[in-house]
C-alpha cells in the first residue's frame, strides 16, 4: 500500500509597507510564500506548487500575487529603495539573517 499526499508549507518572506487594497491604509504587510510538496509515506520529496501572497496585518486581507510581483516586491523589501528606513538605493542584495551593516 502506498501512502501519498501533500503538505503545505508557509515561509514568511519580508514586511513590507504597502497600501492596502482593502482597508486603505498604508500598513505592514507580511509576504508570505506557500509551497505544497508531494509527500511519500509522510515524506515531502518535491514541490509541486509555489504561490504567493502579501496579507495586510492592519485588516487580514490576503492577495494572491505573482511570482514576478513577489521577487519586485522582495527587492524593496531587503534594498531600503522605497526610502523608508533610510534607503539606500541599489544597495547589494543581503542575505536575510545577516546582520545588515555586516560586509
Ligand atoms: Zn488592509
């Protein structure tokens, strides 16, 4: 007998300030990327769908975006380039987790 199925995984990308499309205001929203992996006998081998989302934290609306929109919206999110936070405008891309004046 062979057991299979699929499981969900949740990663939380960056926080974001954006303008939300259902409340107005501009709060933090959390970009979330959702991977579901097909699963073996419980195991998870192989992602078979990757989707992405911001989630306003000020009402809870979720949007679906694009991969495109994601990787844009990771880009302002770890460079500073929409001048919050000082920005520093094509600054080198960081890995998350570094300490951000590390070089
Ligand atoms: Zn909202």
């Amino acid at each position: 007998m062979i057991i299979f199925g699929t499981k969900g995984y949740i990663y939380q990308l960056a926080i974001l300030t954006l303008v939300c499309g259902h409340c107005g205001n501009p709060s933090a929203h959390t970009l979330r990327k959702r991977v579901t992996k097909f699963t073996l006998f419980f195991v998870p081998l192989f992602p078979f769908s990757t989707k992405y989302a911001t989630q306003c934290t000020f009402c809870g609306a979720e949007q679906q975006i694009t991969t495109a929109q994601a990787e844009q919206l990771q880009l302002q999110g770890g460079g500073g380039g929409q001048g919050f936070e000082g920005g520093r405008p094509g600054g080198a891309a960081q890995q998350p987790g570094q300490h951000p004046y590390q070089r």
